[in-house]
C-alpha cells in the first residue's frame, strides 16, 4: 500500500449517483494526489446529480483537498457524472500544480529591474 492509497478519500452524494462514478471519482482524485510531493492531510470529494430535466449540466462534481494545511478546491458540471470527474480531475491537477510549487521560482527567471 502506497502512502496516497492510505489518504482516505471521503465520498458524499446527493441525489441519484451510481457507486462506479463514487469510486471513478475516488480513482481520479488518488491518480491526481500521486504526483503531490508535499504532505496529503485530507481529500474529500462531492458527487451531486441533480433531478431537474431542465438543468443543461445535472452532475457535479467537487473536490477539497488539503495540502500540508492549504486548501485547493476544485469544481466541474457536466452532462454526464463521468464528463463532470474527469473535468473535476483536470482541474484538480491544475489547481495542485500552481498550488504546490514554490512562490519563489516564479521571480528566479524574472530580469532585473533596470536602476536609474
């Protein structure tokens, strides 16, 4: 057992969602959380569908994912559970990235300020 297999990842639903869009969504938030070097305190993930023929995009997905005390949060709707995960995931992964890296690296690149 690795040590993202260990992180709990805390599942709620609202709605009518099926148990393989719970455990796709658990399954892309652990894919996700593999390339995370820093310390994974908690995840959890929100599977909405909603009962509304008229709303364009019934599934939602969410995810809260706590990184060594900073949160990263990321959302998706879509027609389907299945497009609202794996947009979810997508995002997750962007979010983690910008999140993560160190806020120094973004000025070593940067040119001096000319003086004068």
């Amino acid at each position: 057992m690795t040590a993202i297999e260990a992180i709990p990842v805390r599942t709620m639903t609202h709605g009518i969602v099926p148990e393989t869009a719970r455990e796709l969504a658990v399954a892309k938030v652990r894919s996700v959380l593999g390339h995370v070097t820093r310390p994974v305190l908690s995840a959890r993930v929100t599977l909405t569908m909603s009962a509304d023929p008229a709303v364009a995009h019934p599934a939602a997905a969410q995810a809260s994912i706590d990184v060594n005390g900073r949160i990263v949060r990321a959302e998706a709707a879509g027609r389907t559970m299945r497009d609202a995960v794996e947009l979810m995931a997508d995002r997750l992964r962007a979010r983690l990235r910008r999140a993560v890296r160190p806020r120094f690296a973004l000025w070593r690149h940067r040119p001096p300020l000319p003086r004068g």
